[in-house]
C-alpha cells in the first residue's frame, strides 16, 4: 500500500518509516504537494530491474523450461567433475 509522506515528517520519523517499508509499505515522497521520490525496499528495486529487464525475463523462463523438462545438473553432478589440472 502506497503511503503519502511530506519531507519534513521524513525527516522526524526516518527510522520507524524504514522498518514500515521493510515490512512492504511505499512511501511517495512529497516536497510542496508534488511527489519527488518513492521510498521501496531493496528487494522490490530488484524485482523491478528485473521484470524491466526483457532479455533476463526470457533467459528466466526458459531456464524454468529446463528445469521442468529434466534439462539441469545438480549442484553435486556438476561439481564432482575433475576439472584439469593447471601447468
């Protein structure tokens, strides 16, 4: 849920608005009655560069694909391969 919040209470309740925005709240933040910023989370920036990111989105749908048809090496298969040594 977005919450309006003005500069100057920013400013006073910076503390208890950050643990707010970690339990999933928004903050549209206003200077003189026009929003100037938008305070999220670290992780809901992070969904967003990715849902913006087409290229990602589609190498993430088709390593899903992967999965689900069998297309994968497990942690273990992969690593319990000797790599060769260097000379």
């Amino acid at each position: 849920m977005d919450k309006v919040i003005g500069i100057a209470k920013l400013r006073n309740s910076l503390a208890s608005i950050i643990k707010d925005v970690t339990r999933g709240s928004h903050y549209i933040i206003v200077q003189r009655s026009k929003a100037k910023a938008v305070l999220l989370s670290p992780e809901e920036v992070e969904t967003l560069e990715v849902l913006a990111d087409r290229r990602l989105l589609e190498e993430i749908l088709e390593a899903k694909k992967d999965i689900l048809e069998g297309r994968f090496a497990t942690y273990e298969d992969f690593f319990a391969k000797k790599l060769p040594e260097k000379r």
